[in-house]
C-alpha cells in the first residue's frame, strides 16, 4: 500500500491531489489510519449467535441498544412472504432466524461506521451494493449462510469507504473525484484488510478480502475463498453494468471462475435476489 501511494504522489504536482494522498501516507506509514471501530453491539451478538440457539429475547436485550440495527431488524422482519408487520421484536427474529438476523447485524456493522462521505455519498452507495451481493453469491458458492465467506463478501469494498471518508473529511481545497476513485480501485483491498485485522475477524476473512482481486495466487481453502468472493464482486459489477447497457464480460469470468462446479446463471440470479439496486426499481 505504501508502494502505491509513493507512485501516486510522485506522479502529482503540488495542490490539493498531492496533499491528500501525502496526508493518507503519513497516516498509513505512521500507522494510525483512522479505521472504523467495529460496533460493539454487534460483537456481542456474533459471540451470542456463535454459542449454539440463545434466546430471541437476549438477543433482542441488545439489538434495543442500537436504534439503527432495531430499525433495520424491524424492517427485515416485515419483509418478504410476511403479509404483516411483525408483532414484537421477538416476533421479528424469529421471522428471519438466526442466519437471517446474524446477516442483518454484520451488515449494519460493517456500513455503519462509515456514513459520512459527503459528495462521495453516490459511489459509497454503490459500493456497498456490491457488497451486498458479493456476501450473498460468495456465501451460497461455499454453503455457508454465516461465516467467513459471507463477511469477506461484505467487506471486501470497505477499504473504498475508509478512503472515501478521508477525502470527504478533508477541509478547504479537496482531492478530485478522479483521484480519490483511482486511489479506492487500487488501495482497496489493502485498507480492507487492515479493517478486518482491527476488528479481530479470523484469518480467512481478511485472506478474502485482500485476495479477491487475484484469488488464484492462494492455494486449497483460501484460494476458495478469494475465488468465491471474486465470483460475488464480478456478479455485483454484472448487474450494475447491465442496468447501463454494457458488458463487462462478466459471464465469461464467471464461468471462468466456476471451472464447471456451478452456474453463472444461477450465480446471477442470487446476485439480482439481494441487489439493492434490482429491489428498488422493482
């Protein structure tokens, strides 16, 4: 990451370009890059949920804590088959069951942290869409509803936000959009990684995260991983280049990817089920 940040300052001239990316290397060299916290709520609950079958009402006990994730709880529990709004909170986790509610938690959580973008706010959105459905398709390829495929899905565009609110923190003359958007596709996984080690995430997580871009540079599990969430950011990249009319030759890299062990078709359907985008113009 230092070694990209080197050539991108060296390439500038001085102003406001250089100055940020001068101010992303003396946080990142000096070690201190001001991370998202990891909502502590949310780690309550993933050790809760880890124990076996809790109860809804302790579960409930702490997602009361947190007004977001009671909201988007709230909301998850009425959608759906559900004719009606759940009668109670208890009500509302025993809709969605444990996996369902675990996955609205870690969404919450990874997002939370970092609202505040400003004039990025259209491409923070994006990327978080992509996440979505990078959890979603990589979580189904491996069979694992919760767990690290799905997180490393998730956060896999994290290190995108992180650099995004740095750039929207920054006062007087700011970076141009063509900057900070080059120094996002580069640096991304790299911050990524550095999240998922704050946030005390296992091992494969932050192996996925970081490796996605080339998953077949690891070997046995963490290539499985890297390739599984590589095929849910292709698909994501997919359907929001198709919703414009091009093709990336995302079909092709995923059949690529598939190596005959499953469908890109059927991948894409999965994508399209929990894209944001599809829901809202649904």
């Amino acid at each position: 990451m230092l070694r990209g940040l080197l050539a991108e300052q060296a390439g500038l001239a001085p102003g406001p370009d250089r100055a940020f990316v001068e101010r992303l290397l003396h946080l990142v060299g000096d070690e201190r890059l001001e991370l998202p916290v990891f909502p502590a709520v949310a780690q309550e609950i993933n050790g809760l949920l880890a124990q076996g079958q809790p109860s809804a009402s302790a579960v409930a006990r702490l997602i009361e804590q947190e007004p977001d994730l009671l909201r988007r709880v709230w909301q998850a529990g009425g959608r759906g088959p559900f004719a009606r709004r759940p009668a109670s909170l208890d009500h509302a986790i025993a809709r969605m069951g444990l996996d369902g509610l675990w996955r609205v938690v870690m969404e919450a959580s990874v997002h939370a942290p970092v609202l505040h973008v400003g004039r990025m706010q259209a491409a923070a959105l994006r990327s978080r869409a992509r996440s979505v459905v990078a959890a979603e398709v990589a979580s189904w390829l491996l069979d694992e509803p919760r767990g690290d495929a799905w997180m490393a899905g998730m956060l896999h565009g994290v290190g995108r936000l992180v650099i995004y609110t740095h750039a929207a923190g920054v006062r007087g003359d700011r970076p141009s959009f063509g900057v900070v958007d080059r120094l996002a596709e580069r640096l991304h996984p790299s911050v990524g990684v550095l999240v998922a080690q704050a946030w005390g995430l296992s091992p494969a997580v932050a192996l996925g995260v970081g490796a996605y871009p080339a998953p077949d540079w690891q070997v046995g599990a963490p290539q499985a991983l890297a390739r599984a969430v590589r095929a849910g950011v292709v698909a994501g990249w997919t359907l929001e280049l198709g919703r414009q009319g091009l093709d990336c030759g995302g079909e092709d890299e995923l059949r690529s990817l598939s190596a005959g062990l499953w469908s890109p078709a059927e991948a894409l359907a999965r994508a399209r089920r929990v894209d944001p985008e599809q829901r809202a113009t649904a």
